[in-house]
C-alpha cells in the first residue's frame, strides 16, 4: 500500500511539473499583455504594476485584427464546411461501394495525406481560374487540402454503420440524396463534428497557404496579421502579446466547447475499426 | 440492392476534382516546372533546361543539400523526442491518477495553438537576455545550464525539437491513450496471475497492442516532419547562418525571389520523399485493409 502511494505522489509531481512547462508560457503571454512597454519587456511572470486594457484596443485598432479575424472566420468556416460535406459524401460511396475503381480511387486520395502542396504551381493554376489573390483562391486551395484527412476519418467511421440502415430507407422508397442526408448524416454526426472542429482550427493555424497565397494585406487571416505586426512591432511586446491572446482566443474557445468530441475523433481516426 | 442507384458515383465529384486539380495537379505540374528556367522574369517563355535546378541544387554553395539533411534530420528526431515521452505519459495517464483528466486537458492545449503564435512566443521566451527560460534558469540556481537557445549553432536545433516537442507530445499521448483504452483489461489480469511485472506487461501486451496507434503516429508525424516550415520559420529563419534550414525555407526563399523553377525542383524533391513514404504506408494499410 505504501510503495502505491509514492508511485501516485511522483506521477502527480511530474504531472504538475509538466503542466507548469505547458502553462507557464501561455501565462506570460497573458500577464505579460497588459504591461507597459517597458515593463512588458522584462517578460516576467509577475503581476502588473498597472493594467493596460488600452493595449488591447490599440493592436485591434493598429492590427487589422478585425478584418483578419473576419477573413480567418470566412476561410475556415467556409472552406471546411464545403469540405465536410462533400467529402462525407464521398466518403460514404466509397466505403459502401466498393469497386476496384472506389477502393483505387480510396487509396489515390489517400496518398494525399502526405504529399506536401506545391505553392508554387499552384498559384499558376488558381491564375488559370482567375482566382489568384482572391479569397475565393484561398477557399478553395484551404478545401482542397484537407479532403485526403476529412474523407480518411469520415470513411472509417461510416464502415461501424450497419448497412442495414440503408437497406431500411430504401424499402421506405428513399433516394440516395434522401438516404445520405436523412439517414446517414444524423448517425455520423459525431464524426463530422470532430473533423469539422479539426480542419477549422487547421486552418486558423495555417501560416504557409496565406503567406504564398494572399496577395493584399487586406485578404491576412488573423495570424499573417499578427506575424506582420510583429514584425513592425518587435519592441512592443505588451502589443505583440495582446495580439497573440486575441488570435488564440477563437481557437481556445472551440478547443474547450469541442473537446470531448475532439479526443473522440482522434479515437476514431487513430485506432482501426 | 442495387448499389448504382444507391450509392451514385458523382457523391465522389467534387472533392476528386478539387483534389486532383488544386492538390495532385500543382505537384504534377511542379515536376514538369522543376525542368525549366521559369523565373518572375521569365515573360518571353519558358525554356527547358533538363536538369540544370536538379544539378544547381546538389553542386551550388548554398547549402541546399543542408537544407534536405536538415529536413530528413527534423522528420526522424523530432518524432523520437515527442513520441517516447507522449507514450509514456499516456501509460500514466492511463491508470487510476486524480485529476487525470485535468491534466490531459492542459497537455492537449499546446496543439491547438497556431505553429506560428507558438513560434513567436518561444522567441521571446528563448531570448537569450530577458527570455522566460534564462531567467527561470537563474531562478533556480542553474545558471549554467543558460544558453543563447537560438543562435549559438550547438544548441540550435535542440530548442526547435524542445519547443516542437512542447506542441506535439499531448497530442501523440492522446492517440496513445484511445490506443490503451481499446486493450481489454482481463490481459493484464491474465498476466498478473502468471507473475508478469510491470516490465513485461509493458514490452509484451502493452506494445504490441498499440502498434496501430504507433503507426499512426508515425505516419502523421512523418509527414509532418518532412513538410515542417512554421516553427522554422519563425523561430530561425534558417539561421544562424544557414544552419536551420530545410527545405521548405529555401523554396519559400526561392519563390519569394522568383526564382520558380528553381523552388519547383525543391519541391519536387520533398515531394518524391514524402512520396516514396506514403505509398509504402498506404500499401501497408490497405494490407492490413484486406486481411479483415
């Protein structure tokens, strides 16, 4: 009993040291955001000698964080909308119809999950569309991305679903598009869900797609704003933090609201059926 | 049942065409570009130059070379330095703990988090003077163990994996705790009455039973490796010197100067590497695919 104890007292010890290395930063960042300048730039962890909220309202102000937050919300709301779907869709033919072509073109997808993304050329075809330096160019390139990982969770969620489901609609006369959105959206709602939350925090993190992609500052998602603030700013720390906190905050927010179905998307991704 | 009227065919439209023209297509195209001297000063035309990029890339002084070590290098360390301690706490984790959940809450936030505000915020914690992590060093009375993290060449490369590591362990633990939770409990039981220890359960049920969750993780962190550029970027810019760059920084590097058909060549490099990789994985799926 007592060797149990001790074994429990040194996980929780290493497990709070291990969450102040996580948490510590993410604190500083906080504290640190309502500083003065000078006194921001000693980065301690200490509580402020007098709170500037004002910082806040400067980097909205001098940031362009308004408009980067509403380009960050269109791009990821938009694209991994479109992406969900269509890619749930697609996902339940190829899983219920399996041809040699379904199960090739599977595998075909499939392989995208790694293949890094030539920015370079694929500007070249969004010039050819005459989307190049649009949002809309930058809609369909965040789409584009992440149908090899939404139709690899969607799929392997869709195989637990009996198939006797789609035999019940179809004797009730149901159409496929019926069927599909009627029947089998409800009962994989969980999953859609857990990728929705995924690619959306996908691409609010996404540097690389705006930086090669966003011709005007007036297209930045939150981030690349941030990024070029920083670069202008990097003295001011009290500001940069200010900036950071506001950039996170979205994510956070949907991190606590959608966790349990953020861990059980992982589950079901990450382990065979 | 008849499957064509059931399950129609253009379900799979829009994402396919999507992802061959916006995804597979740039790939593509970029191996055609890598042959060519396609630059932003390139009006006229085109021309094709065989392998000029590919033989400028493995001769020129610019350490390109380096770049492509130094990717290969991220990829292998960077998975080994997250995924042994992510499975050892998931183990932890794993087992009756208070507060458990609290604390799988707190390691999963870093992943959230945007790779770039991460990037920025370690930049200041690293600083070398007012850094968070010196002056906790100080703190402390481990003065000695102070280093200036980003640009003393030695140490370099170990704040990126250290800081890469803050972001990535909690979520390769989470993967391996949905691992553990599908082993069923009566093995280890079973094991027990036969005198196993905490040893042998680990090497011998524990192990072998994750071997999904292993591969998954590996898959996705390789993949992750070979593409990294965020962290890079932002906490280095390649430097000091060259000595952080990969190969995703030279070919930003290299189309930011227009320099196009030189970064398609890099591109298509990684893309070969990376491509080599995934196929082996997904033929290694869809064998496991088969047998069920």
């Amino acid at each position: 009993m007592k060797k149990f104890q001790l074994q429990t007292v040194i996980k929780h010890v290493v497990c709070i040291i291990l969450s102040i290395i996580v948490l510590a930063p993410l604190y500083m960042v906080l504290i640190n955001s309502f500083k003065s300048k000078t006194e921001s730039a000693r980065m301690s962890l200490s509580l402020p000698t007098e709170w500037f909220f004002s910082n806040y309202a400067i980097v909205i102000e001098q940031g362009k964080l308004l408009q980067g937050f509403f380009n960050s919300f269109l791009y990821a709301g938009v694209s991994t909308s479109i992406a969900v779907l269509t890619c749930a869709m697609a996902a339940f033919v190829l899983c219920r119809k399996r041809t040699k072509l379904n199960k090739g073109l599977y595998f075909f997808i499939l392989s995208g999950l790694f293949f890094p993304i030539n920015y370079v050329t694929l500007v070249k075809i969004l010039t050819t569309f005459g989307v190049a330096n649009t949002r809309l160019g930058l809609i369909i390139a965040f789409t584009s991305s992440m149908i090899p990982f939404c139709v690899f969770v969607i799929r392997n969620f869709i195989i637990t679903i009996p198939v006797e489901f789609d035999e019940a609609a179809l004797i009730d006369g149901a159409g496929p598009v019926k069927l599909f959105f009627q029947i089998i959206v409800p009962l994989i709602k969980p999953v859609l869900i857990t990728v929705f939350i995924l690619e959306f925090m996908g691409v609010w993190s996404d540097f690389m797609t705006p930086l090669y992609l966003s011709g005007s500052s007036s297209m930045w998602p939150m981030n690349l704003a941030v990024y070029n603030f920083f670069g202008k700013m990097t003295s001011n720390w009290n500001y940069v933090f200010a900036d950071i906190v506001l950039t996170c905050l979205p994510v956070i927010l949907l991190y606590i609201v959608g966790q349990r179905y953020i861990v059980g998307g992982l589950t079901s991704g990450g382990v065979k059926e | 049942m008849n499957n064509k009227r059931t399950y129609p065919q253009w379900f799979l439209l829009i994402p396919l065409v999507l992802y061959v023209v916006f995804f597979l297509a740039p790939s593509l195209l970029g191996i055609a570009y890598s042959f060519t001297d396609w630059n932003a000063r390139s009006i006229k035309g085109i021309n094709f130059i065989g392998l000029e990029n590919y033989i400028e890339v493995f001769t020129s002084n610019k350490d390109y070379t380096l770049g492509i070590f130094n990717t290969l290098r991220f990829a292998l360390v960077s998975n080994v330095v997250k995924l042994i301690p992510a499975l050892l706490l998931a183990v932890m984790l794993h087992e009756n703990l208070k507060g458990k959940n609290v604390y799988r809450t707190i390691f999963y936030l870093p992943s959230i988090l945007p790779f770039l505000i991460i990037g920025l915020v370690f930049t200041s914690i690293l600083n070398f003077k007012t850094g968070l992590l010196n002056t906790a060093l100080d703190f402390l009375h481990l003065d000695f163990l102070k280093q200036k993290w980003l640009t003393d060449l030695a140490v370099v490369w170990n704040s990126i994996f250290g800081v890469d590591a803050w972001r990535g362990i909690g979520y390769c633990m989470t993967i391996f705790l949905a691992g553990l939770n599908a082993i069923p409990k009566s093995y280890y039981e079973a094991a027990s009455i036969d005198g196993a220890n905490f040893f042998h359960k680990f090497f011998y049920i524990t192990l072998p039973m994750l071997s999904s969750s292993i591969m998954i993780n590996l898959v996705f962190g390789i993949a992750y490796g070979l593409k990294v550029f965020d962290i890079v970027y932002v906490l280095t810019n390649g430097g000091p010197g060259h000595a952080t760059e990969v190969v995703t920084t030279y070919s930003y590097q290299l189309y930011a100067n227009g320099k196009y058909g030189m970064s398609s060549a890099l591109n298509t490099i990684l893309f070969l590497v990376t491509a080599v990789i995934g196929v082996l994985v997904v033929k290694g799926m869809s064998k496991q695919e088969v047998q069920q």
